[in-house]
C-alpha cells in the first residue's frame, strides 16, 4: 500500500511541477512578445573599442537586416 501512495505522490508532484512549467512558458511568451526589435535598439558602436569580433559582428548584423528588409546583397 505504501508503494502505491508513493508512486502517487509522485504523480501528483509532476502534475504539478507540469503546470507550472505550463505557466512560466506562457508568460515567458507573453514577455517575449512585448520585447523590442533589435534593428531599432538604440545602441552606440564605437570603433575606438570595438575588436575584430566586434565588426564582424556589426557586419553580420547589417547582412542579417538587409536580407530581413528584402535586399540580398
């Protein structure tokens, strides 16, 4: 009987750890959705500090916005 109980509670605490799983994904969506678009973030480049890995970076970024607006380059 105790296995049985056991095998219950178990259950019954992975139901629950499922639905609040189920929560936190639906408002992590909702935040997701409201968040702003990258392309229109005000961010400052500097070159004086920026590294390699940082214009190409910048480089990818702008490839990535052109094919997003329709222009391939």
């Amino acid at each position: 009987m105790e296995n049985n109980e056991n095998a219950a509670d178990a259950i019954n605490a992975m139901n629950a750890a499922i639905a609040k799983n189920d929560a936190c994904n639906d408002a992590c969506q909702t935040e997701q959705s409201n968040l702003p678009i990258g392309k229109d973030e005000d961010v400052e480049f500097s070159a004086e500090l920026a590294d390699e890995d940082d214009f190409e970076a910048a480089e990818r970024a702008a490839e990535a916005d052109n094919r997003q607006d329709g222009n391939q380059e």
